[in-house]
C-alpha cells in the first residue's frame, strides 16, 4: 500500500517534472535550427548539428536542476553535496529523458515536438557510433518497459540520490533520501503492476546500465576534445576533465 | 570540489 506521504510526493514528483518540461519548451524552439542542407559534409551544417545538440543539452541540464530542486530532501543537502551529486547524474537523466522520446516505429529520439532523430543524424551532429549505438540500444529497452510519468520521475529521484557519486560528504543522508524514493518506487509497482513482480529488479537494473553508459560518455566527451570540438562552458563544467 | 561557478548559479538562481 502507498502511504498518503508517498502517494503525495510522487503527484509533486511528476507535477514537478511536467512544470519544468513545460518551462523549457520555448526554450527549446530558439535554440540554432537543425540545418536541412542536404550535404552531410558541409561543414557549417556540421557545426550548426553540434550547436543544435549541445544547445538541447543545456536546456536538458537546466530542466534537471530545476527537478532536482523540487525533489523532497534535496535542498536539505549542503551545496556542495548537491553539486557532486548532479554533476555525475546530469547525465544518466539526460540518457533517461532521452530515452523517454525514443519512437520504436521510426527508431528515432523526438526531442522537440516534430523533430526526431535517427542513428544517422546523431553521427551527423558529431557523435561517435561507439556512444550513439548504446544510447538507442538502451532507450529501445526502456520503451520495452513502458514505465509512466510516475516511474521514471520515481527513477530519475533515485538516480540523482546515489551516495556513491564521487566527492559526496553526507553518505547517509543521501542513501537515506534515496531508500524513500526506492520504497515509494516498490510500493507503486506492487500496486500498478500486480502481475509484473519482475518490473521493479528490471527498473533498479537499468540504472546499473546507466553507469556502464556514463563511461561510454566520458569517452565520447574525450573524443570530442581530440576534435577540438568545444563543449559550450556548462556543458564543459560538468563533463569536461579539467586539470 | 572545482567551483562549478554555472552550475551553481542554476542552483542558487530560484532561491533569491
């Protein structure tokens, strides 16, 4: 049974994540268009692609801070703890959202309203197949699950309260944060998906694929830098190695 | 931690 405080934070939790969707829909649709030049090759167009993906990455990272922030328990935590905690997770939910567009019929990711991409415009926007290929190998998975608002607001909560993210001080008041997220999860399960007991290992495993692609990521991020394709100074922030 | 200076002004921006 969800207790009344469960069944409360998880309407917040999906309120939350709706409200900061909304918010960064207009924003979305001023960032650098995705240029119809038909020559894959053209180098302005594959700068424009760049700027075009990395533009929706910021949005994504500023759509995640401000769910983090409405999270129960988060601003409870010093900055810093929140700081390391959404510089490593920043990520695993960009890859969850991402995840959240894919379109089995046109293998495709939506990011804005009629705009998907394939495997292909990915490459085209200067990433490497060694990462593209695993980010739709997984969002295929995750479309497999079905999971709704509720469920991958639920994940996305236990994702970002993960006590073993480098440099995180207070363990335990993370792990503890984390166990009400965790339990409000099984409990949810239980009573949405009655027959389905394996729904709820499946979902924890998926975050343990999450970090096998967080490494993939980091080598995509060194490739780039090879490339001396420049991350734009958030993006760079948090992902960039800096010495 | 290195400073985070974006990072942080996102967290700090709704709260002033």
């Amino acid at each position: 049974k969800l207790t009344p405080e469960q069944l409360s934070m998880i309407k917040k939790l999906v309120a939350a994540q709706q409200q900061c969707n909304q918010r960064s829909f207009t924003d979305r649709l001023k960032v650098t268009p995705w240029p119809q030049v038909p020559d894959p090759n053209n180098r302005e167009a594959r700068q424009q692609r760049f700027a075009h993906f990395t533009e929706l990455a910021i949005i994504s990272v500023q759509e995640i801070v401000d769910f983090a922030k409405q999270l129960p328990g988060f601003l409870e935590l010093t900055r810093e703890d929140q700081i390391a905690l959404l510089k490593t997770s920043t990520i695993e939910v960009m890859l969850l959202e991402t995840s959240r567009r894919y379109n089995p019929e046109i293998e495709s990711i939506t990011f804005l309203k009629d705009l998907s991409y394939n495997r292909d415009d990915f490459a085209k926007a200067g990433l490497q197949f060694e990462f593209i290929n695993p980010i739709f190998e997984f969002s295929k998975g995750m479309n497999e699950l079905q999971l709704n608002d509720a469920e991958y607001a639920l994940l996305i909560a236990i994702n970002i309260f993960s006590a073993d993210r480098p440099n995180v001080q207070d363990q335990s008041l993370v792990e503890r944060l984390q166990h009400t997220y965790v339990e409000a999860l099984h409990s949810y399960i239980c009573i949405n998906r009655p027959n389905d007991r394996l729904m709820f290992p499946r979902m924890l495993m998926k975050l343990v694929s999450l970090r096998t692609l967080s490494s993939v990521h980091s080598e995509q991020v060194f490739a780039l830098r090879l490339q001396d394709k420049k991350l734009p100074p958030l993006l760079s922030e948090i992902w960039d190695v800096h010495e | 931690v290195k400073d985070h200076q974006l990072l942080r002004y996102l967290l700090d921006k709704d709260e002033k």
